[in-house]
C-alpha cells in the first residue's frame, strides 16, 4: 500500500477541486474514511427513527407520495 503525509493548508475550494481529481474508487474510498470516523448515530435518535418505520408500517394509509409533496414544496 502506497502511503504519502501531508500538511497542506488548503481552504475548501481548492480541497473540493483536489478531490474532484480522484477517480471513482478513489473517491468512494475517500467517502468511506469520512465517514467512519467518528461517526455514531446517537440512541435516541435511532429510536425515532424506529418508531417512524414502526408507525409506517402499522399506519401505511398515513404515508405521503413524495412526487406529490415535492410538487406541492416547489
């Protein structure tokens, strides 16, 4: 594995167009490192989001047809 160490103060325009010159995989890979680190869905949030799918599927006549409603936010 090929590895490099960097200090580049970059703001982030000039970031954003370093990145934009990755590949594909590259950039997946690039995501991926984001986003693992550090990142945890904290409890209360994972139970409203469990409480949401439970109420979903118990009151299906509830839910909303997204073309619908992106055409009534536009």
């Amino acid at each position: 594995m090929n590895s490099l160490t960097l200090k580049v103060d970059l703001d982030f325009e000039q970031l954003l167009k370093v990145v934009k010159q990755l590949s594909p995989s590259e950039k997946l890979k690039l995501n991926d490192a984001i986003w693992k680190e550090g990142m945890e869905i904290p409890t209360e949030h994972q139970e409203i989001v469990l409480d949401r799918i439970k109420k979903s599927k118990a009151y299906p006549e509830r839910m909303l047809d997204w073309d619908q409603v992106a055409d009534n936010i536009i």
